[in-house]
C-alpha cells in the first residue's frame, strides 16, 4: 500500500478563482456612515456602483431612484 488514504485529493482545477479580482465596493457601513455628515443623498449614490458592481441593475436603479428622490424632498423642503 503506497498511497496514503488521508492525503487531500490531487485535482487539475481549470478555472482558479483565486486569479479572479474583486470587485471594488463600498462597505455599506461605511457609505451609511459618510450619510451622516453629509446628506442621505451621498449614501444612496454611494450604495449605486455597489449594486452595479455586484451585477443586481435592479438595486442599483432602486439607488438612483432613491438618491432622486430625497434630492427632491430636500430640495422641496427647503423652500419653505
């Protein structure tokens, strides 16, 4: 018996996904942080290129959906 039964299994992996470079995000604890001192307009825009990098359009257009809206409800808010 020369091979030993408790070695790891020996495999040729065609796709190495550790070559693969990750996305870059914003942490979203970080992006809801930055809110604070700025305006929820920023983290919302912030949230926006982590969805898209992400793959999920869906979210990120929910993002800039929200981003225009609270612009606007600022914006309408502060005429009066």
């Amino acid at each position: 018996m020369s091979s030993n039964p408790y070695a790891a299994p020996k495999a040729r992996v065609e796709d190495d996904r550790r070559a693969a470079a990750a996305a870059p995000i914003w942490n979203p604890s970080a992006a809801a942080s930055w809110s604070l001192p700025f305006s929820p307009i920023f983290g919302a825009y912030l949230h926006m290129p982590n969805w898209r990098a992400l793959g999920d359009e869906q979210k990120a257009a929910t993002a800039r959906t929200s981003s225009a809206r609270i612009t606007r409800a600022s914006a309408g808010a502060s005429r009066y």
